[in-house]
C-alpha cells in the first residue's frame, strides 16, 4: 500500500519560533494532500487542504497566516507553524489520497508532536 | 452538512467478549465510510472501508462493518477482542469523489479488560 512519511515525529520549540512539518507520498504522487489537528482525547479536525502548485484551501477558522502550507511538488507538503505559541502545541497529521485505484483511501502519515515552551 | 457521530466515548470490553462500536452519519449523497485505528501517539490505520456494493464488509485484525443506509449507520464489530485491540477507533465519511477530505468521527476509546 501507499506509504506517506511525515517529519519530524516530535519537536519542542521555543514560543514565538517556527517549525516546519514536512509530509511526503513514498511511493507514490499526490497532488493534493490535508492536514489534521489532533488535540489529546480529541478527534482529528481538518485544518487545509494542501494542493500541488496552487495556494491551500484553508478550513474556516484556521489562520491562513499562523498556518502556512507549501505543496511544491507532487511528493512533499510542508506544514510551517509560524510565531509558535504554547496553545498550538498540538499532535497534527497529513494524509493523502492514494493514485490510481486508490484515490477514495486516505493514508495518513504517522503525525507530529508539537510542544511550544 | 456532512458529519459523524459516535456515542461512545469510552468502552471496556473482556477479552475474547464481542465488541460492537457504533457509528451514525449524516451526508447530503451517497458516502464513502472508513474505520480507523489508533494506537497512542501513532497515525491513523484503516481498518475497513464501504464504497458501494455488499453491504458487509470485511477488514484487517478480525473486524467486520456493516453499513445500514436506512439507519445512517455503519457500525464496526468484532466477535472476539484481543488485548491488541485497545486503541481509539474513529469511523469518518467521504464524498463519493476522487481525492477528496474526510470528516472524522469523535473516537471512541477502546479498552480491554484482562
């Protein structure tokens, strides 16, 4: 099956600082890629939708700005959290349609621990 | 609007008892429905999907899910847990389109007593 990796697993960063998450398809292309945001006990909320060589579409709510996506190639997605504060410590995922038969499965990326001091 | 709904939060089962985990959606069309899995700290695992078709449909780890469309439901089972199984189990919907998101479920936590 399709595997997609996503980087760092954890980091801890200083308030006021950005971090990058980078989400790649392995084995495979994606033109277009979602981000989630998991708070503990917590479901997943959908935060954008990442699409290769076009601006992001961003759910209602999310701070395009605080929240900014690059999705420069048909592989990599990054996810930067900019100015990081302690309330956006978060556990956030990417996922991605597989190609060819399997564009109706999603498989997510193994997700990203954010802890902002 | 599309959403889903599991009204369980928390459920502790015995080892080698049935499990049941129940899963409500609302969708405007015809949906795509998922079961994931997840283990602490980790990523989402599928565990089954339905698209179209038999309308019992068979997944990986022993679980079966069967979708009910005059119900709204696509409830997860399993006729005999393992201690592996305890994770938090989220059902979610998609539209019936390529590449397109999914709306997740709230979870429901799964516990296994010994």
């Amino acid at each position: 099956g399709a595997v997609v990796s996503q980087h760092p697993s954890w980091v801890i960063c200083k308030s006021g600082t950005s971090v990058k998450i980078e989400c790649r398809s392995l084995d495979f292309q994606a033109t277009t890629m979602f981000w989630y945001r998991q708070f503990p006990k917590q479901s997943l909320m959908l935060m954008a939708t990442s699409n290769e060589g076009s601006k992001a579409t961003y759910e209602q709510g999310v701070e395009k700005d605080k929240f900014l996506i690059n999705h420069a190639s048909l592989t990599l997605s990054t996810l930067t959290v900019t100015s990081a504060h302690p309330e956006d410590s978060s556990f956030y995922i990417c996922s991605a349609p597989g190609d060819r038969g399997l564009k109706n499965i999603q498989y997510f990326g193994a997700g990203t621990r954010l802890s902002v001091l | 609007a599309q959403s889903v709904t599991q009204p369980d939060i928390h459920i502790t089962v015995s080892e080698g008892a049935s499990l049941e985990l129940r899963c409500n959606y609302s969708y405007g069309a015809t949906p795509y429905l998922f079961w994931y899995v997840q283990s602490p700290g980790q990523g989402l695992q599928l565990l089954l999907k339905y698209f179209s078709g038999d309308t019992l449909v068979q997944g990986i780890k022993g679980f079966e899910a069967e979708f009910k469309r005059s119900q709204s439901s696509f409830n997860l089972r399993k006729p005999s847990v393992h201690w592996s199984d305890a994770a938090e189990y989220f059902c979610a919907v998609g539209a019936v389109s390529s590449a397109s998101k999914i709306i997740f479920g709230s979870g429901t936590r799964l516990s296994i007593r010994p």
